[in-house]
C-alpha cells in the first residue's frame, strides 16, 4: 500500500531550511528532529539560498511565471506580426 504524499506548509520549509542554512546542526539531526528527508532539507536550503525568502509561496511565485510566460507569448506575436507586415508592405509596394 502506498503512503499519501507529505505536505509542508512555507513557514514550514523556511523554518527547517533556515536552520539548515545557519549550520548550528548537521542536516541529518534536523532530519531526524522535523521528520524529513535529509535531501528535501538539502533541496530546500539550496532553494532558499538561492531565491530568498519568498520562494516557498506558490501563490507570488505561480503568479510571477504565469506573468512572464504571458509577456513571452505577447512579445513572440509582436514580433511575428512586424515581420507580416513589413513583408506585406514589400508586396505591396512591388504592384504599387
């Protein structure tokens, strides 16, 4: 039988990856201390040395992307519509 997948809330995440991050203990007496993986413990301090504090959030972060990818997709038909009409005005300046 399989076990249901554990779930950490962000202050959560902060707290254990934080602690890591100090290095007042090795990450195998956080693991035993908080119940996790000693690699999610690494993964997380990675993470947080990396991106900061507000990486844990999904709602900012999800939102950022969603944002960036949408502007990735606004500029690519931005451009695609300049070079149809620069080649619609060589066209039309050949029967002109």
């Amino acid at each position: 039988m399989s076990q249901k997948r554990m779930q950490y809330s962000a202050q959560f995440k902060f707290k254990v990856a934080l602690e890591a991050a100090r290095g007042l203990k090795t990450i195998s007496q956080i693991s035993s201390e908080q119940g996790v993986h000693p690699n999610q413990i690494s993964a997380w301090k990675k993470q947080l040395l990396q991106e900061g504090a507000t990486v844990f959030t999904n709602q900012s972060a999800q939102k950022e992307r969603e944002q960036a990818a949408k502007e990735a997709e606004l500029y690519e038909q931005l451009g695609r519509l300049k070079m149809e009409l620069e080649w619609l005005k060589k066209k039309a300046a050949q029967f002109a």
